[in-house]
C-alpha cells in the first residue's frame, strides 16, 4: 500500500514565476491537506480539500491555490513566486477513524 | 486561538539515557494534542496521539507522553534513548477542537540529538 506520494521532490524557480505541486493520497483517504514548512519552522496549514472543495484555509494569500481531482489526488499552485515562498511543502491525508495525518515527504522549492 | 509551544530548540541526550522533549499548550475546550517526528529530507511520521482517556500515552518507537492538564503540558519521553531517535520533534494540536479533518497548528520543533 502506497503511503502518500508527493511530486517533484526538489524544484527551483525564479522570482514572479508559477509552481505546481502533486499530492497522490494514502489508498482509501479522501481528504487532502497541504502545510508550507520554512526553514527552522514548524509546518504551517495551507488549506484543505474534501470532495473536490476547498473546505479550510490557513492563513496564506490568494498567490496559494489548488485543485482536487476526483480520484482525490490533488495540486497546490503557487503564483508570482517570492523569495519567501522557498520552503518544504508537505501534503497530508487523513485517517477519518484515528484523526492520524499521514505525510508525504514533501516538495522542496527553491525561489532564486 | 489553539497553539502549543516547545521551549527547547535542541535536547542533547546520551545513548541509553531518558530523555523528555517538552511540550506545552493552549486551548479552549478539550486538547487534541499528537507528537510527530521529522528525519532529515523527509516528511513527518505520527508518534502518539492524545485524545481523551489516560494520561500516559504510548506511541511508536517506544515512545510515550504525558498528559498533564493542570501545567497544560504534553511532554514526549522514551526511557532510554538511542542514536536513531535523533531527528526533529514537533509537537501539535488540533484546531477547532473534536473535528477528525480540522488542521493541526504545529510548533516549532525540537531538534533531539542523541550521543553514542
């Protein structure tokens, strides 16, 4: 059983440029979460998708965006890149019976 | 707001010893407290949860909390650390109390250093 896969691993880009980021869940989760993880700092929630909506919002800029799909995988998009949006960007999905969150290994982007 | 705090940047302990990675909270309502655990280039890993019931929590890798509502702490401990339990520790709370989907705020992390 596949735990949740995250894409790509590493990127870079420039300043003003757009990202997109892929999340395929754990098998049998349908609930999917994205968190913004800078350097030296915890994981900060983005937003939250259920049943193709975003459900929750964090406290980010409308810059963050994302999309989910019906086989609930899921992108996070990301618009006129700043320096600080450099982080980790970790997906999550939910064990609606425990309330565990299981994590992905992340997406490291660079801004230059 | 929820929000938990974790005082120490880094706990430096030696191989065999206890060790404790403190954790402390604010909630209103009932805590929905969890500890997970960061290795290097890599996401988070689930440890233990605490929802209600006993105070002592056991999670993976031997590790257990305490649950302590009077001093609003969650403190991590294993009773003899190894070598491998060296990694980044973030303690959490879930927003908004009971809801299974509602976020988790995060603190900032403890960085666990265990020396042969």
């Amino acid at each position: 059983d596949a735990g949740v896969t995250q894409s790509p691993t590493h990127l870079i880009k420039t300043r003003g440029q757009q990202v997109t980021l892929r999340c395929s869940p754990k098998s049998g989760h349908d609930t999917v979460s994205w968190y913004q993880q800078a350097l030296g700092q915890g994981p900060q929630f983005i937003f939250q998708y259920y049943e193709e909506e975003e459900r929750q919002r964090g406290n980010f800029p409308d810059r963050f965006s994302g999309h989910q799909f019906p086989n609930y995988s899921s992108e996070l998009n990301v618009n006129a890149l700043l320096l600080g949006d450099s982080a980790l960007y970790l997906c999550a999905t939910q064990d609606l019976n425990t309330g565990e969150l299981f994590f992905g290994e992340g997406s490291r982007l660079t801004v230059l | 707001a929820q929000s938990v705090a974790q005082p120490e940047d880094q706990v430096n302990v030696a191989e065999g010893n206890p060790l404790t990675v403190k954790c402390t909270y604010s909630v209103s309502g009932n805590p929905y407290l969890f500890w997970y655990v960061q290795y290097p280039n890599r996401g988070l890993q689930f440890l233990l949860k605490y929802i209600t019931g006993d105070n002592l929590v056991k999670g993976s890798y031997g590790f257990e909390a305490e649950f302590n509502k009077s001093q609003t702490s969650f403190h991590l401990k294993k009773p003899s650390a190894l070598v491998s339990d060296s990694a980044l520790y973030f303690c959490a709370v879930r927003d908004g109390g009971g809801g299974a989907t509602n976020k988790l705020i995060f603190g900032t992390g403890t960085l666990l250093a265990v020396q042969p």
